[in-house]
C-alpha cells in the first residue's frame, strides 16, 4: 500500500529524521509532502528529498502519517490549524514537554499519537529515538514508526512518564557531550598540543572509551579505576575534577533540563 508522509516544520531534527528514511528506502512513501514558513528550508526538502510544498490543510487530507517537527510554544496553533482535516493519521510529534493527552485533546478525536524524543546525532545515523505511544496507537503503527525510524539510530519504546527524563539525557546529551569535547580540546591545545592534534586526540580517546563501556560489562567507574594509578597521572586530574564538582554539575543540568521539559509541557 503507498503512503504519504507529511511534514510539518522542516528544521534540522526533521530534516535528519526523514533523511533516513529516505536513504533507508526511497519507496517507502509515495510521495513526501511538507509545510514551512520558511521558503528555503522547503526548497531544500524538496531538492533533497523530492518533496511537495503544500498548505497545511493540503498536506493533512494527502498525508498518511504526519511528522509534527514545530517549536513547542508553535505548536498550539498548528494544531488548530489541522483539527478539521485530521481523520485516522498517525501524528508523529517531536515536541519538546508537549504530551500525547494535549495532542489529542487538541485534535478532538481518537488520533493516533506518537510522542517521539529523537537526539541530534541521527543526523549521522548513530541517534536515540524515544517513542511513547498514545491511547489510540495500536500495535502495527508503533511497530511501523519503529521500524520507519530503525535507520537514523537505537529505537525505544517507553511509557510516556519517563519523557521528561529522557529529554534530559538522551536529547540534550549530544550538547553535554559536545562541551566537555570542545573543554579537553582546549585544555590540550593550553598545555601545548596544536589544534588538529588535540581535536584526533580527544576525538579517538572518547571513541575508544565509548567502544570499552559497550564491549566489557564492568560499571564505569572500574575501568575508571583501572585507569587511574596509585600517585600516578590520571588520578591527579581526576582529583582535580571532582573538586570542580563535574559531578554534581552534570546532576544539575541534568535536573535543570529535566524540569524545564516539565515547564514547556505546561504551555497552553
């Protein structure tokens, strides 16, 4: 059966979702339909991926599932804006904070929702995507997002309780990750190392450590340990650290993001 997939917003998260899925199979959907206010953004959706800009209650009547990739606080209105044309498609929703229960009492109806939570890195195929589905998504379309989304990264399926959270660490981690990165990167290029030099180091110490936290069993904290010889190096700058408290900084922003998904789900 040929579908439509419509897109409404095409920023960068949009983009690198529906990147995949095109490149994962091209005849996935027979046609691609979008909606931006941005003129050049939908010119690159079409250039990349042949798609068709349309108006919004063009592009809900066509669309079998419908990819909502707008800002929270935006979101409100586009939802008023599709309630009349809204039948039985499957609502995709990137919207930070904002839950299946206030899609749904938006649209008025028994829409299928699919709240999803992807990271910035399925970009480059290597994302999280978090799906909690609604009270009206039945097993084949969450089976079928899952699978619609498999090529951009790891896919999970978590009760919608646990969205919060999970924007705090998976979706705002990439950010986490990217500033301690470009902090050693630094402290490198201070203690005498040229840049490109410091960028391969840091970059392939963080691979490397990456691929031992996947392949061995052992909590982080005892391959920290194997790291760190008595009076040597290692435990000299992890000392150093821990008086920084980076410990308790990443407890914190960890909470701050965690608590400011709370707050955007809360806008009416």
């Amino acid at each position: 059966m040929s579908r439509t997939l419509g897109v409404i917003g095409c920023g960068r998260m949009a983009f690198a979702l529906v990147k995949g899925i095109y490149e994962q199979d091209r005849d996935k959907f027979a046609q691609i339909v979008i909606h931006d206010i941005d003129d050049e953004r939908q010119r690159l959706f079409a250039q990349t991926f042949k798609a068709y800009a349309c108006e919004i209650d063009d592009l809900v009547q066509r669309a079998d599932i419908i990819l909502l990739a707008v800002k929270p606080a935006q979101l409100p209105t586009v939802l008023q804006d599709i309630k009349p044309f809204v039948d039985k498609q499957v609502i995709l929703s990137v919207a930070a904070g904002i839950s299946t229960s206030q899609i749904e009492t938006s649209l008025e109806g028994l829409v299928p929702v699919i709240r999803a939570m992807p990271n910035t890195p399925c970009l480059v195929g290597e994302g999280v995507v978090v799906l909690s589905p609604g009270r009206y998504v039945d097993a084949e379309q969450i089976e079928f997002v899952q699978e619609l989304l498999q090529s951009v990264g790891t896919i999970e399926v978590l009760p919608e309780s646990d969205m919060d959270a999970v924007t705090a660490v998976s979706g705002s981690g990439p950010a986490y990750v990217f500033l301690i990165v470009e902090a050693m990167m630094d402290a490198a290029v201070q203690v005498g190392l040229s840049y490109d030099t410091a960028r391969n180091l840091v970059l392939q110490t963080i691979r490397g450590s990456i691929k031992m936290l996947e392949d061995q069993d052992d909590h982080p904290a005892v391959l920290k340990a194997q790291v760190c010889s008595p009076g040597g190096t290692t435990i000299a700058g992890v000392k150093k650290l821990e008086e920084s408290a980076v410990r308790a900084a990443f407890f914190n922003a960890i909470e701050e993001a965690y608590y400011r998904s709370i707050e955007l789900g809360k806008h009416d």
